[in-house]
C-alpha cells in the first residue's frame, strides 16, 4: 500500500465532513430559535395606541399573526418599515408590533411617520418579553399560528423574498382572521 | 543598602498592582456586587461563561451591549431567587438555544465536538506506536556496530 493512501484518505474524508458542514450551515449570523414549534412565551403588556388596554398573547390566541420586533433606535427597522406596509396591505396575516425598550413619543412619531403596519403595537419598556422570545437583535419577526405556536422566526429587516417564500407559504388559506 | 532598596521595589510593584487592580475593577463592563460572595463567585462563572447573543464572540460578563446588561440582571436575580447554576443555564438555553452557552452540553449533536480530540490523540497514539515499532524492528536487521561495540569490535581486531 502506498505510504501517502492513509493521510490523502483522512483529508479527503476532513473536506468531505467541512463540506457538509459549510452546505448546511444556517445563514451566517441566523441563530435557529429553541422557539419554533413550542408555544410562544406568555405576556401582557400595555398597547401603544391606548396604554391602558393591554395586549396579550391569551387574546391573540385563536389566530395567526406575526409578531415584529422593533424600536425607532434600530435602522434596520426603518429599512424594513416599507415591506411592512405592503405586508399589512396583503391582508395575508395581522401584524403586531412588539416595540423594544423603546421611547413611547417617539414610537408614535414613528408610525405617523413612517406609517402605522400594526394592527397593535405591545410596549416592552423592561425588554423581558424580548428576552422570552430570545431576540437578540431587532427587528426580528415571529410567525405564530393560532394555537399560539411559533411557526417560524426571521432576525433582520423582513425583505420581500422571505415574505413570499418564507411566510406566505406557511400561512393557512384562512389566517387573515378577524380584524 | 541593598535589602533596603529591595523592600523599596518590592513596595513599588506592590503599589502599582493594587493601583491597576482598582483601575481594571472601575473600567470592567459589569461593576455588580452581589451581597453573598458565594452568590458573588457562582454570578461571575455564569456571566463568563454565556454568550453575548449580539456580539457573539463576548460573553455576558465583557459585553457592554445593552442586552448583555439585561441578560446579566437575570442571571442576578434568578441566583437570587435561589436557582442552581443549571436552572439558569436552561433558563438562558430555554430562549436562545445551545448557543447562549460557550461550553456546549454533551449530548448526541455535540458527542463528535467533545470526543473528536479523544479520537485525534488514539489516531495519533497508534501512528506513533506504529513508528516506533517499525524503527525497533530496524535494529535487528542492522549489521553494523554502532558507539562503543563498534570501538570494542576495532579492539578485538587490533
């Protein structure tokens, strides 16, 4: 047997492995969620439009909806606030909005602005709501079907590929809802 | 002269120790104190080993990001509700994922990372067993005298 057989077939064998490794690597920088498939974290909190009404997951239950993180401190929220619009205009699921650590003034500034694509926006002022969700980096955004279960999580501004290849597809022919 | 001189350095070095020390404690990114230094030890191995989700290559302890701030208030206060070490790794493990943690936990996903290095020193083990085995039968089928039986072999024949 040749001398060099053994060592060419132990890196042949290390490229093959690395290979593989470097093929299904998630997208660089995506973290996979512990979330998906498991209930989405509980919470209530005060709404944005009317501080006194809280949103909770318990009243969202029953329906899809898609859950965005963001905060008028976050550019890439601002680079995603357009297909946001257009995502509210589909009428293809409701959009709540989860504002982190966020000034309220400034959030309203924000939304007439820019626009207002929630249907509402949840107040995280202390960021453990965030935390539950294990966001790390806004925006972030939660699919979660009716039976409150995260079906899928996107981190970064949301583009108009992963709308239509990632989340439309995933989306019941009914999951607009009542709104 | 020379002892006096000595004592002089050594208080110097001394000085300048305990002066970078209080200086490093006031620059650290987390300047908590927990009441119980037991609680104290245990929040500081936590905080050094999770990972700063945002900045990933820090951990929670170095990262002056805000949400490495909130992170280390949970730990703070899971320690203080009385949750053991592995509580609130799984806490952590529980929102971010194996991730969060910079010693990956055995298990069957991880099993080739922790005996990978095992595995590498057996490979090696057996090359160089296989090394020395074949020079030790070298010595058998080599005729020539080498050092001193060579010098007696001279004599004898001299």
């Amino acid at each position: 047997m040749n001398r060099f057989a053994l060592p060419v077939a132990l890196f042949a064998a290390l490229v093959v492995v690395l290979a593989i490794g470097i093929k299904h690597s998630p997208q660089k920088g995506m973290i996979v969620s512990p979330l998906i498939g498991k209930p989405a974290p509980q919470f209530s909190l005060p709404s944005l439009g009317d501080p006194a009404h809280a949103v909770t997951s318990a009243d969202l239950k029953g329906r899809w909806y898609l859950l965005n993180v963001w905060g008028t401190w976050c550019v890439e929220c601002r680079a995603e606030h357009q297909m946001l619009i257009e995502a509210r205009d589909t009428h293809a699921v409701p959009l709540i909005g989860l504002d982190w650590k966020d000034d309220d003034a400034r959030a309203h500034e924000w939304l007439a602005q820019l626009g207002n694509p929630y249907e509402t926006v949840a107040i995280d002022h202390s960021g453990s709501t965030a935390v539950d969700f294990g966001v790390y980096g806004a925006p972030e955004t939660f699919l979660i079907n009716a039976q409150g279960i995260v079906v899928y999580k996107y981190v970064g501004p949301l583009t108009r590929d992963v709308w239509t290849q990632e989340i439309l597809p995933r989306l019941p022919a009914h999951a607009a809802g009542k709104s | 002269m020379t002892h006096r001189l000595g004592t002089l350095r050594g208080l110097l070095v001394a000085a300048a120790m305990a002066t970078t020390l209080v200086a490093a404690r006031s620059w650290a990114v987390d300047t908590t104190e927990l009441a119980d230094p037991h609680l104290q030890a245990r929040y500081l191995a936590l905080t050094h080993e999770l990972r700063c989700m945002q900045c990933q290559n820090e951990t929670l302890a170095d990262s002056p990001v805000e949400l490495a701030a909130d992170l280390r208030h949970q730990v703070r206060d899971l320690l203080l509700q009385g949750k053991s070490d592995d509580d609130v790794r799984a806490w952590m493990v529980a929102r971010y994922g194996d991730f969060i943690l910079f010693r990956p936990r055995f298990s069957l996903r991880t099993a080739w990372l922790w005996l990978a290095p095992g595995v590498a020193l057996l490979i090696g083990a057996g090359v160089c067993w296989r090394i020395v085995r074949g020079r030790a039968a070298l010595v058998d089928t080599d005729t020539d005298p080498v050092g001193e039986d060579a010098a007696q072999t001279r004599d004898a024949r001299g």
